[in-house]
C-alpha cells in the first residue's frame, strides 16, 4: 500500500524535473520492459543519485499512474511542498506574480504553472479551498514546471492582494468584460495577475481587490478564451512590457 505521504509522478518531463530540482525525496523509480533512450538517460541519471530503480510491466505502469498518458516512466515521490508566501511577498516588488482564484480543473493550473515558469514569475499563489491541488496530473501538464515554481497555498486570497499591494505591485485582474485592454494597460512594473475561476472567473471580493481590471480584444464568433490561454497571452504580454522597460533609450 503507498505511503500517505508519496505520490506517483508519471511521464517523462515531471519524472526529469523531480530528480534534476531535488526538492522532494524520490524513492524509486519504476521504467517499463522495454525503455526509450530518453527513459535510458533518466534511468542513468536517478542511478546517479542512488535512486533504486524496479523494470515493471506496462500494465504495472499503468496501474501506478492511473492512467494510459505515463510513457514508460513512474516515480514515487515525497509530496509537493509549498513554498513559503513570505518568500513570495518580499520578491513581488521584481517582477510578475500569478494568482489563481478557484481554478478547478488541473490541466489549467498546470498550463498557467508552466506559462508561469517560461515567463520566469516570481511564483503562483493559490487558495487552500476551491481549487485543484498539485497532483501528478499538474504536474504532467506543466511538464515538469511545477518542479521548479515558487507554489503558495493561502487561507484568504483578498487578505494577501491587500498585503502585495504594500510591497509596490499592482493588481491586476483578468476579466473579459473589463474595458480596458492588454494593450492598454501599464504592465510594465511589478504585477500581480489574478486570473479566476473557469466558470465564475474572479469572485466579487477578490476583484474589489485589484487595481485595474484587463481583458484580452477579440474578434470571430468564439465566446472567449480557455483561461489558460487567457492567462498565457496575458502573462507574456506582461513579461513584454517588463522586459522593455529595462531597456533604456539610446540602446
């Protein structure tokens, strides 16, 4: 029976990223009978770092993950450890943050997390109640990423808004009724994204929070835009104007 506190990873990118962060415990390693030359690699690499590693049926791998989608490759690994919101708080004046407001759906948080991490965010916050935790399924989508991100849980999202607020960052939330556009708005200093929910988006107190609200221009016949893609858009968008702003004039 597994441990309470071990969850199995599965696929070759949130397998890779486990073992190259090092920051949860990974106790074994689980390849199927017949292994790709990117699963041999892994396999070399977990050697090296006194991983034990068990060749096991493809039905076996299955049953572990749960899932058809683990592609030759397991492991058991400590659960995911959140980081500190302190550490997130003292950083927010550098640069861009992602908060997640009552996402459900894990193939979103994974794809916001990997966004998240391509664009190098500070980190992504997130509320204990009414939304996915970071599961292997997170962690798959954001292949990997989630390994890497700075992750938070809090109690009270309006609570911590108001508390990123004193540290300089503005607050941002992605709303697609908002007038004001990507486009349009002043992204350029430290940012904070609040991205809500897929179906009731940003709840009422947490968007009486925010400084502004943004939302993405539109064209064709689609109502809107997965909220992953929403939140991707605008996060690079952000990460543009940001990145232009430390280019001075003349250069």
């Amino acid at each position: 029976m597994m441990r309470p506190d071990t969850q199995i990873l599965y696929g070759i990118h949130p397998v890779t990223e486990v073992i190259a962060a090092g920051r949860r415990k990974v106790s074994r390693l689980y390849v199927s009978p017949r292994p790709s030359e990117r699963i041999v690699r892994i396999a070399a690499q977990a050697k090296s770092r006194h991983i034990p590693t068990e060749t096991i049926p493809v039905d076996r791998l299955r049953s572990l993950a749960g899932t058809k989608s683990h592609q030759g490759i397991c492991a058991r690994v400590g659960d995911f450890v959140f980081s500190d919101i302190n550490r997130l708080l003292t950083s927010a004046e550098s640069g861009l943050t992602l908060v997640l407001d009552g996402l459900l759906d894990p193939r979103n948080i994974g794809a916001l997390i990997r966004t998240a991490h391509c664009v190098g965010a500070i980190g992504v916050i997130l509320p204990k109640n009414r939304t996915a935790s970071p599961t292997p399924a997170v962690s798959m989508v954001s292949a990997g990423a989630l390994e890497h991100i700075q992750l938070a849980q809090v109690t009270n999202i309006s609570r911590i808004l108001k508390q990123l607020k004193s540290t300089g960052a503005w607050i941002a939330g992605l709303d697609p009724s908002a007038k004001q556009t990507i486009f349009e708005a002043d992204l350029s200093g430290p940012l904070v994204l609040v991205v809500g929910s897929e179906e009731k988006g940003i709840r009422p107190l947490v968007k009486e929070n925010c400084d502004f609200l943004i939302s993405i221009p539109q064209q064709g016949r689609v109502d809107s835009l997965n909220v992953s893609v929403a939140g991707a858009v605008t996060m690079y968008e952000a990460s543009r104007q940001q990145q232009a702003a430390k280019v001075k004039p003349g250069r």
